[in-house]
C-alpha cells in the first residue's frame, strides 16, 4: 500500500472487499474542491441574501426620511399683537374676539390690503391662528397689557411652498397657492417674519383637519394606555400558565391538545383577533368602542400565545441540576420555581416581553375593527376614552386626501419605528445584562 494511502470497505458484512483510497489522488482532490467551492458558494448566497435585506431597509428608510423630514419643522410667522389696547376681559378670556385681534395684527404685516384681496390674504395663515393666540394668553396672562410676539403657523399650502414643493413659476391654476397669496407671502418673508423651526407640535398637538396642525400626541398616548393594559394581562397571565404547562400539568391528551392550540394561536393572523374583540367585547361585553382598554384586551390574547412559548423556552433552558438542588435541599416544587428557576429565566422572560409588546405595538388590523381609527381632537385622559393609536393614525393620514398629510404619515411610521427600534434595544440590552451561560 503506497503511503496516504487508506483502506476501505465498499459492501459491509462477512464479505466485504476492502480497496485503499488514496486520498492524494487527483479524483479526491476533485472531491474536495467541490465541497469547498460549494462551501464558498452557500457563504455568498448568505452575504447576498444579509446585502438584499439591508439594501431593500436601507431603500425603505431612505424613502420614508426623504418623504417625512418636511414634517418635523414647521413654517411659522412672528407676528407681534398688542394687547393693551385690545377689548378683553381677564375674568372671560375665552369669549373675547380673537379673530379680530388677530386679524387687525396680520394686516399690519403689509404695506396695503384691499378688503377684495383679504380672504387670500388671511388664506396664508392656518385658519386657528386665533385659537393658538386665545391658548397662549390664557396659559400667560401676564400677556395681556403690553405686545407679546405670537407664533402662528402658515396654512399648509403655504407651507408647502416655503418647503419647495410648489413651483412658483407654474401657472395659477396648476398650483394650490395663488398669484396674491405669493405676493403677500414674498413680503412676510423680506421682513424676516418667516421662520422653519423644529415641529414640536407633531409631538404635542393631537390630530387636526389641518395638516399643519396635526400631531401624534392622542395617538402616541393611546398606544401607551393600549400597551399597558396588553402588559398587564399577558405578563402574569402568560408566565402563569407557562408555569403550569412545564412544571405542574400532567402529560396527557388534554395537555397535548391545549399546548397544539397555543402553538396554533401563535401564528392566527391578528385580523382575526380584532374580529373576536369586536364580537365579545364589544358586541357580547358592551365595552366602549374606540377605547384603549378594548385594545389592550384584543392584543393581549394575540401576545399571550407567544409569551407562553417563550416564557416555556425560557424555563427549559435552565438547567436541571437547578431544580434537583432546590429539591435536594428541601425545598418545596413552588419554592424551588419562584426562588430558583422562574430568576434565572426571568432574563429571557423579559426579552420575549418587550418584543412580543413591540409586536403588539405595530399591529393595526385588531385597532381597526374596534374602532381605534375615529377622528379624536385630544389626547385619552384614561384607558375608557375614546382614543388612536400610532398604526391607526397612519392609516388615517395615509387615506386623507389633503397632500400635507403625506409627509406626515411617513414621520408617523419613522416615529413608529423608533419606538421599534428602542424597544428591541431594551431587549437586547436586558439580555446581555442578565443573561445567565451554562
């Protein structure tokens, strides 16, 4: 036998034939660089496969930033208004005649304004100018009496021209802004009265008909409240009945059946979920439509499959010689789950917490049939008003008409987004924190 050279059985049993394989040979090396060169090929497929999946988010991100950054400022103009001559009560702020305080002030913000040319005029300022000036005094009276400067954003499409989405140079009738309105517009603007400061209103503000007006404010706390009843439910819920299935419930056909459905609930697509709330909590329950506890519920019996699975995972991966010790010890079955193993899983628990909540958070089709989609101009003050939520806000916005909503609904699903992102961060974060190697 030359040297490199191996023996090897073709046939097994008694009889087998046994033939050296030299594995210098030139048809092994053949054999080799196939293998290798298919192990080349499978690590290109998955490095097309990771360039394809940040490409297309990198394209989505890229897309929704280039649409949506119009959104977060706002076109505004100073306008200073005096108060110390104007007719109004300090003790009835609110039926004072706002709208001809301010409209005395904006007509000071041109040289000449004939009445024929005052409704295109006072078409250049968001038609609650008066409302944000009513607002404002009341919150600081101290305004009343002297001159105080005010900012009052411009109509939308106002605004859009200053953002450069309307072309001038068309003509009048291709375009939302007309000649006087420009003209006007121009001599604001050589005063220094316009400026684009950060939108903090699409923060603060709730939803508008106004598109310069709208914000995220009702919906950002609708999805709070909504999130938090979710939490309050599936958490204990979830982790009790993982708790059970994996330590306590006897392995039989029952269990068989019951642990087959949740793996089965777990991928239900959630539309059917909303339709369930509508016919039970709604329809059998009388609770109240649009409300953020409605919701809670719904996306609770849709996170409670999957943080039965987890919190199951969770549980195994602990190892077994925990338990035997707690035991070994004396320590009772509960004892020895509630001190010793549910801690040391609690790491992994938590992870499948949040992302399960995430999920939650996205989901728009259950919010959709109780009708967590309605026009609502403030923010819930608990968990039983009527409310939106973010995925259902966006929807709203992407179905108006108006085109300054289109701006908006993309820094909605960047808003949206964030809230993702950072919430898998806690996850990822929790994990690495106290997370337990065997």
């Amino acid at each position: 036998m030359t040297p490199g050279a191996l023996t090897t059985a073709v046939s097994p049993g008694a009889g087998a034939v046994i033939r050296p394989v030299d594995w210098k040979s030139d048809a092994m090396a053949a054999r080799r660089r196939a293998r290798y060169a298919a192990d080349r090929r499978l690590k290109i497929y998955g490095m097309v496969a990771i360039a394809f999946a940040i490409g297309f988010l990198a394209i989505l991100i890229t897309t929704l930033s280039f649409t949506g950054y119009r959104a977060f400022v706002q076109t505004m103009a100073t306008v200073e208004i005096d108060l110390s001559e104007a007719e109004v009560d300090r003790d009835n702020l609110m039926d004072a005649n706002w709208r001809g305080i301010v409209r005395g002030a904006l007509r000071k913000q041109v040289a000449e304004l004939p009445r024929s040319l005052e409704r295109d005029f006072f078409g250049i300022f968001t038609s609650s100018a008066h409302f944000i000036v009513r607002d404002a005094v009341i919150a600081d009276p101290g305004r009343l009496g002297r001159t105080s400067t005010f900012a009052i954003p411009l109509s939308d499409p106002l605004d859009q021209l200053a953002k450069g989405q309307i072309n001038p140079e068309l003509p009048e009738s291709q375009r939302r802004v007309n000649d006087v309105q420009i003209k006007y517009y121009e001599e604001i603007e050589s005063k220094g009265l316009i400026s684009q400061p950060f939108n903090w209103g699409l923060f603060f503000n709730a939803d508008s008909r106004f598109p310069e007006l709208a914000g995220l404010a009702g919906a950002i706390t609708g999805s709070f409240w909504v999130l938090l009843v979710c939490f309050l439910i599936s958490f204990p819920v979830g982790i009790a009945a993982a708790i059970y299935l994996e330590e306590f419930a006897p392995k039989n056909r029952i269990t068989d059946i019951i642990e087959i459905n949740i793996n089965n609930l777990a991928a239900v697509p959630s539309v059917v979920f909303g339709l369930l709330g509508l016919a039970v909590f709604l329809g059998w329950f009388g609770l109240p439509r649009s409300a953020p506890f409605v919701g809670g519920l719904v996306l609770s019996l849709m996170t409670l499959p999957t943080m039965i699975i987890v919190t199951r995972a969770s549980l195994k991966s602990v190892p077994s010689s925990i338990r035997e010790a707690a035991l070994g010890i004396g320590a009772s079955k509960h004892e020895a789950i509630f001190h010793h193993i549910l801690p040391l899983a609690m790491p992994s628990v938590m992870t499948g917490t949040i992302i399960g909540l995430a999920q939650a958070l996205g989901e728009t089709a259950p919010l959709l049939l109780i009708g967590m989609n309605a026009f609502i101009t403030s923010p819930p003050g608990d968990v039983f008003e009527a409310s939106t939520a973010l995925p259902t806000q966006i929807y709203i916005w992407a179905d108006s008409p108006e085109r300054g909503f289109v701006a908006r609904t993309s820094a909605a699903i960047l808003v949206l987004l964030g809230f993702l992102v950072a919430m898998n961060a806690i996850a990822v974060f929790l994990r690495q924190r106290f997370e337990r190697r065997w």
